[in-house]
C-alpha cells in the first residue's frame, strides 16, 4: 500500500505544523536563562489537560497502537486487560503515589529513591531504567514505527526510524518537556480521532456496508474467542493472559511499576502546577485509557476477518489502514506518526533526564544549569542513535513486539515495585533489603522461566513479586534500621479528596466492572 498525492500533502502539513507549534511553544524571555526545571520539568507549570493529553500521548505509541493491535490480532479482546486495568491504576496513583512524590519535589524516580535509601540503589536503578529505555522501548517503538511507515508509504524501514528520530529531535530537543507536554495535545486529538475513524470503517467493511453495530455482532459470531476477557486454560493464549489471575495477579505489578514509578509517564505528573492539577491530570488520562481498546484493539481484530493471512500479527494495523479513503488516510497514518513521536520524545527526555540529574550531575556537581540542560541534549541525541543501530538486531527476530517488551522488563518490574512500595509505605525498610529485592527480581525471574516453563508470564510476575517482598522484609529485618527512616511515606502527607477525585475513582470502576461482566 502507498500513500496518494493528497495523502501525502496532508501528513507534510502536518508535520510542519507541529514544528511551527513546538517552536512557538519552545520560546523563552531573553532575559531568561533556561534550567534544568524549565527543560526537564515544563517550568513546574502544566495544567491538567496538558498533563492528561501528554500522559496518554507518551504511552499510546508504536509499541501499543501496533503492538497491541497485533495482539488483538492473535488473542483478541482479552489483551485490552492492560488499558482498562490502567485506568483503575492511575487512581491509585494519582490519590497514593503522586502526594509523596511531590512533596519530595523529585526530579526522577532515582532521585526518590536516593532520598529514601542510598545512592547504591539510586545508581542501580537509574542505570538500569537508562538500559531498558535505550534497548527496549526505544528500539521497539522506532523498529515498530519504521515496519507501520514501509507497510503504509512503501518506504524502507530503516528510513523511516531514521525519519522518525530526527523528527521527534527536531520538535523537542530545545523545548524539553514543555515542547513535548503541549505538542501532545495535538497528537492526543488527532491519534483519537484517526484510532476511532478507522475501528468504524474497519466494523463497516466487515458489514459490507451495513454499519457499525451489523460489523461487531459479524465479529462476535465469526471470532468468539476473540472476545473472550477471562481466558480458559486450553485457550491457545492463556499462557500470555493467564485467565483470573490477570485481574488479581501480575499485571496489577506490571501496571502499578508502569504507570507509578516508569519516569517517562510520571515526569508529566512531577511538573504539575500543583498536586491538584496533577490528580486532575491523571483522572483524564484515566478516561481515555478506556477508549484505547476500540482504538486499538478492535481494528486488530476486524483484521482477523479482513486480512486472514498475515504474515505477522504486527502488520494488523498498517494493513488495516487500506481501509481509509484518499486524504482520510493520510491524516490517520499522520496520527500514527504523531503516536510514535510522542514516545519518542518523552522517552528520549527521560533518559536525558536521568542521565543528567541522578549520574552526570552527581559527577560534576559545580556546573551552570546551561551546561546541563546541554549535556542533556546530547544524552537525547545519543540515546537515539544506539536505539537506530540496534533495533532491527533486537527485534527483528520477534513476532509480537509488545510481548518483547513485557517479557524483558518484565525482568526486574517485581523488584522494582517492591522497593517503591516498602520504601513509601514502610519506614523500616532498608537499603539492603532494596538491593536485595532488586538482584533477587532478576534472579528469581530467571529461575522460575527456565524452571517452571509452563508457569505463564503473568503468574510468574505475581510469584515473583511476592518472593521480592518476603525477601525485602527479611533482610530489613536483619539489618540495621535505614538512616531515611524520617523521609516522607504516607503518613506525612495531606491527600486531596474532593468530590470530583472521588466520583472519577468510582466511574472507572463502574465502567471497568460492565465491561468485563459483559464479555465474561
């Protein structure tokens, strides 16, 4: 498939728009020397809406809108488990989470966990986030952009993460965050829009032309199992979505440690005006995470009837772009493009982020805010440039990118949750015992992979959380009472409770509740 004149006419526009507006955003005063808090930070001054857009701007990327589209593709409806179980997380965290991490007045999450423990598990933390964003979400969103733009332009693909990489440099390596947080607001717009337009024509040519609502029930009879939320044991995909256990098991982890303590969501929450914009932020973030699905997921599925014969559950969304009629098409694959920017973006300014506060800064502590917020440039700069060389080598031999990444962190998620959690919520935990939930994460990961194959993924992330916690309470026990027993946990801190927080909680599990009554 490729695209036509206008198509392409219309996704030029918009990337010039978005420069034009990033850049417009991106100026400062004169008089005004830019900061590490204005670059890294948006100046502490995003409103909730921007908070909100960005948030789901930064996590609905390739990896998502392709990834999970494939997933849809192969499992069905069971797979947006992950968004509409986000919304229920973002309350928590916005009501739990978020007042600590203000009130510390945190830059990164290494830097929490400096505060709270010591600078070894800051260290190993920060290195270990700097890894993972480089050599998995990074790669996996520029080899999954660059497959969508070779499946819907017809250009190569490794042209297409070199075209993605200087875009997303061009728009957001001066502004920083604040150029990426307001960009996202248009990107939100458009990636709904273009996501809902296409899950309505995909249901209308499975019609054939007799609507919408005719389109579903065609694929609630041809496909049931691709409806199916709670998975049996003999289905051919329980292994990924382990029945139940989903809802009350690991992928309460998975969310809690992306959602919670992942640098490259959160950092938008840390540079809220206030604590209340930043609760009002996430509540919206909340709501749209439970339109990702039809966005998402339901075009992967129509695909299932469409296009049979794939030959690859991640081509599902490209091929389903087909659909769009000449200048509509070139406005949804601008909204993909849009999608994978934005993550683009957000990931490179956190990894700079990190790299600049909690390891450069650390070792040259006597520069000016210019030199650092430069140095994170270069670390932006960098960042990209080992994601483009590595990226067809790490997943180019794997058939569903987003299992990849779940897979890989997957790894150390356990440890790092418990240590979060120990650390806010109970004063006695220590530094060792955090090291020792974060060696034993890795250790026990590998131990029950390899030993226990059959356990699946979502399992043996629950087992391993749980083997973290009992192993983190027994070394803190041991040891010596933590020197930041006085840092501030929940105790300390005033919540916001009002109305609107509270009926925001309620709705999502209102509507989190019929939906899985309903496809149960």
């Amino acid at each position: 498939m490729t695209l036509d004149t206008l198509d392409i006419n219309v996704f030029i526009a918009y990337v010039v728009g978005l420069i034009i507006i990033a850049i417009w955003i991106s100026r400062g005063e004169k008089s005004h020397e830019t900061n590490t808090e204005d670059y890294f930070l948006a100046s502490k001054a995003l409103p909730w809406w921007a908070i909100g857009a960005s948030l789901i701007a930064s996590n609905i990327s390739a990896e998502q809108i392709i990834g999970m589209s494939g997933s849809g593709y192969a499992m069905g409806l069971a797979i947006a488990s992950y968004e509409w179980m986000a919304a229920i997380t973002l309350i928590l965290v916005g009501k739990y989470l978020l007042p600590i991490f203000l009130k510390n007045e945190i830059f990164t999450m290494p830097q929490y966990l400096e505060q709270r423990f010591d600078s070894r598990v800051k260290t190993i933390l920060a290195i270990f986030w700097i890894a993972v964003y480089i050599f998995v979400n990074l790669t996996a969103v520029l080899w999954l952009g660059g497959l969508a733009i070779e499946a819907v332009a017809g250009i190569d693909a490794m042209t297409g993460m070199l075209f993605l990489s200087i875009f997303s440099i061009v728009y957001s390596l001066y502004g920083g965050l604040k150029a990426v947080a307001y960009t996202d607001i248009v990107q939100v717009v458009l990636l709904v829009f273009g996501g809902l337009l296409l899950s309505y024509l995909a249901l209308t040519q499975v019609a054939d032309g007799e609507g919408l609502f005719a389109g579903f029930a065609i694929l609630s009879e041809e496909l049931p199992g691709h409806f199916d939320m709670i998975l049996s044991p003999d289905n051919a995909n329980y292994m990924s979505l382990p029945g139940i256990s989903v809802l009350i098991g690991g992928m309460w982890v998975m969310n809690i440690s992306y959602w919670g303590f992942n640098q490259y969501i959160i950092q938008r929450a840390l540079a809220a005006k206030n604590l209340g914009e930043a609760q009002k932020g996430i509540a919206f973030a909340a709501y749209l995470k439970l339109l990702m699905p039809v966005i998402v997921v339901l075009p992967g599925i129509a695909a299932v009837v469409l296009f049979p014969n794939l030959t690859s559950p991640d081509l599902a969304y490209p091929s389903m772009m087909s659909l769009m009629p000449v200048g509509i098409k070139g406005l949804v694959f601008a909204a993909l493009v849009a999608a994978i920017v934005s993550s683009l973006a957000s990931m490179t300014n956190s990894i700079s982020t990190i790299f600049t506060m909690d390891i450069y800064a650390k070792l040259k502590p006597a520069k000016s805010q210019t030199h650092y917020v430069n140095v994170g440039r270069i670390a932006t700069l960098t960042a990209l440039a080992i994601a483009l060389l590595t990226a067809r080598p790490l997943l180019g031999q794997f058939e569903q990118a987003f299992q990849y990444i779940q897979e890989f962190t997957g790894l150390f998620t356990p440890g790092i949750v418990v240590i979060f959690i120990t650390g806010m919520f109970w004063k006695r935990a220590t530094s060792r015992g955090a090291l020792a939930a974060a060696i034993g994460s890795a250790v026990f990961s590998v131990a029950l992979k390899f030993g226990i194959p059959s356990l699946p993924f979502m399992d043996r992330i629950g087992l391993v959380f749980l083997l973290c916690l009992a192993v983190t309470i027994v070394v803190s026990l041991m040891d010596k009472p933590s020197d930041h027993d006085s840092s501030v946990s929940l105790d300390d801190v005033s919540f916001i409770t009002d109305r609107g927080f509270n009926l925001a909680a309620i709705g999502c599990v209102i509507i989190l509740t019929f939906f899985y009554v309903t496809w149960w």
